[in-house]
C-alpha cells in the first residue's frame, strides 16, 4: 500500500523484492471503502490516510518502482474515475506505470475503461470469482490485458487460505483455452509456499502476495522482511506446483 510515511524506500523495497525473485510490483493506492480488502490491507490504507498519502505520492512511488519492476497500480474506481478517468490513467502511465487492477470493476462495467486504458498504453486486469461459469471466465480472459487475476476463494483478502473446496484448475484450462498468451495468476489466501504451490498446480502461470508482505513490513518494516516472505513464494512458483 502506497504511503506517505514510506516516501523515498520504495525503490529499496521493489530491488529487494525483484532479487527475492518477485517479476511485478503492485502498488495500492489506499480509499476509505476498500470493499474487497481484509482487516490487513484495510488497516493499510487507513494509515496511508492518515499520513495525508495523495496522488501524486502514488505518481512518485510508482516513477521509483518502474525503474526496478514492471508495476501494476491497484486502485478502486472511485478515486480514478473522479479526477476524470483519462487524465487519471495518463498520469499512471506518465509515471511509468505498466497496468492497472480496478477491484470493484466488472466486466460488464469495463467497456469504457478498457477503451481509456489501451489509448494511455495500459494493461487493465479484471478479476474472476472461483465459482464464476466457465463462458464468463473466457470473457474476463479475452478482455483482460496483461494477466487475468483469478480469486482462489470467496471473501475479502488476508482473511484465509485458498478454498480445499475450490478447484480452481477448469478455470485456468478455460480461461488458457480463451486467451493463449495471457498469463492466469490467483491471488487472495497466498500467504507462504505451501499456499503458493497448491495455487501453482491448478496451473497457474503465477500467484499475487499482497496481505502477507504488508502484515509482515508492518510488524517489521525493513527490507529484510521482503526476501523472508517473498522468497519461499517465489521458490514455489519456479516449481511450478511440482
């Protein structure tokens, strides 16, 4: 999560976090009613408030971070759509920006959003619920840019492991079978490598840690943190679920 109290570590925190074997960066911008983010990430942006955290300190972060890790902003609609939605996506790319991850977004909203994304050269990512039909998984697939985040259980984030009852592979082979050449990565109760490796063998081209770093760089905020979480995360992937 984005914060004015962490201004000038960033480019620490995403070179620490590329060594440990982390290839994205993703940068939260905090908002009073994140409605799919637990008590971690809530409690996150409820401090990033309080320290006056504001645009252009996202804008600064993200020209620290790009230089290091393509970084995707996740940020909810509201405060993009009322600095006006294009010059809000032009300034994101103007700071180097990669792609954008909008929560509370659904696909039957993003017309104009993936229209005002491709003219600022940005990759808008959707999001897909573990019990979503298989037609509506291809169409978040085809209409995803950059990767398609697949939520691994129902509920907000940090607020438990992936779902033993949800089968999250017939979804990736669908939303593979859709769109060939965009990556699936699940997110939501990535917490450790055991977590990571059961989300790798649904066959999933990677996961998303958000809830797990933020908790432990609260409890510690040192960059020796970063390698400490990422690291086992980052060792199961390379396994690929094996």
């Amino acid at each position: 999560m984005v914060d004015r109290a962490r201004k000038g570590r960033y480019t620490s925190l995403a070179i620490t976090a590329r060594d440990a074997g982390a290839t994205h960066l993703e940068l939260g911008f905090p908002f009073s009613d994140p409605i799919a983010d637990g008590p971690i990430l809530q409690e996150a942006a409820d401090r990033a408030l309080r320290h006056g955290t504001h645009w252009d300190d996202l804008r600064s972060a993200v020209r620290d971070t790009s230089t290091v890790l393509p970084t995707i902003v996740m940020s909810y609609a509201n405060p993009l759509w009322t600095r006006g939605l294009a010059r809000s996506l032009a300034n994101l790319k103007e700071a180097g920006a990669a792609g954008l991850i909008v929560p509370d977004l659904s696909l039957e909203e993003s017309p104009p959003w993936r229209r005002a994304a491709r003219r600022a050269g940005l990759d808008l990512t959707l999001l897909a619920a573990p019990g979503s039909p298989l037609a509506r998984i291809d169409a978040l697939a085809r209409a995803s840019r950059g990767f398609l985040y697949l939520v691994s259980r129902y509920g907000t984030t940090g607020g438990g492991e992936i779902s033993r009852s949800a089968d999250l592979a017939p979804l990736v082979r669908s939303a593979h079978a859709a769109a060939p050449e965009l990556p699936v990565y699940v997110g939501f109760g990535i917490r450790d490598r055991r977590t990571a490796l059961r989300a790798m063998a649904s066959g999933a081209d990677g996961v998303i840690v958000a809830s797990a770093l933020e908790s432990a760089l609260a409890r510690r905020p040192s960059t020796a943190t970063v390698p400490r979480v990422l690291g086992p995360i980052a060792s199961a992937v390379r396994t690929g679920g094996t």
